[in-house]
C-alpha cells in the first residue's frame, strides 16, 4: 500500500467498458460502448467492508480518463457506495451528473480502496491516507 500525507486526494485516471479486475473483483461495465450521452454501470464485490469501523474510513474510489478534450468530460472521480465484504455493488456514470457529456474515445479506469482515519474535534491525529489499487475497467464511447 502507498501511503499519502494529504487528506486531499486527487487521482487523474481513466475508465474503458471492457473490464479487466484484479482478483475476485469480477469488475463489469455495462454496457461496454456508449455515445456521447450514455449512462455507464460499473459494478464489482468490494474486497473489504467499506464505511467507518473501528477508528478508520475506507471507501473505493472509481477513476478513470481518456486524452481526448474540449468541452467535454475527459477525467471522473467517483465514489463507490459503502458496502460489507464480498459485496456487489454498482456505481452509475451519468455524463449529465458528472457535468456535460462523455468525449470521443476510449476510457482507461481504475478501482482503489482509500483508508482514512476519524479525528474527534480538539485531539491529536495523524494525517494519511492509505491508497491500495483494486483493479481496472475501460469503457469506449463511439
């Protein structure tokens, strides 16, 4: 696991429709090729429960990118919904929801798995975030 100093985290990668998992994540993109205005569902079982347990927050991030631009969306970070362990869950990408519409092109994602701690308010706290890469998914718009 890669350890980040900054409670702000902004990953820049990419998402495609032809899901390739790391193991037992059964990552699936429906559907797999999309126009422009399309609605995408990723979903994939959540290795570990996500949610605040015992002093920590971890949630999955979906991220992913595309080198095409201009006027429309070429990078998205989402947030997976909290789960318990070897759940499946579905994280819709909705191009009018993330701001406009998709570009032209293919997708490159990824699923990572961030670790927080929870703070009280007035006490000492350590600052990191810990990044463990889950898998990758690709989806292509025509």
């Amino acid at each position: 696991m890669r350890v980040v100093r900054s409670l702000t985290f902004a990953a820049s990668l990419v998402a495609t429709g032809l899901a390739a998992s790391g193991p037992g994540l059964g990552v699936r993109v429906t559907p797999p090729v999309g126009s422009a205005n399309t609605t995408f569902t990723v979903s994939f079982r959540v290795p570990q429960s996500t949610g605040s347990h015992s002093g920590v927050r971890r949630y999955d991030q979906l991220t992913g990118s595309t080198a095409a631009g201009g006027g429309c969306i070429a990078t998205f970070s989402v947030r997976a919904p909290d789960a318990g362990a070897g759940t499946r869950v579905a994280v819709t990408l909705d191009p009018r929801l993330l701001g406009g519409s998709w570009c032209r092109g293919t997708y490159a994602g990824r699923i990572d798995e961030l670790q927080s701690p929870i703070c009280s308010a007035g006490h000492a706290c350590p600052m990191y975030v810990l990044l463990r890469p889950l898998g990758r998914f690709s989806l292509r718009i025509d």
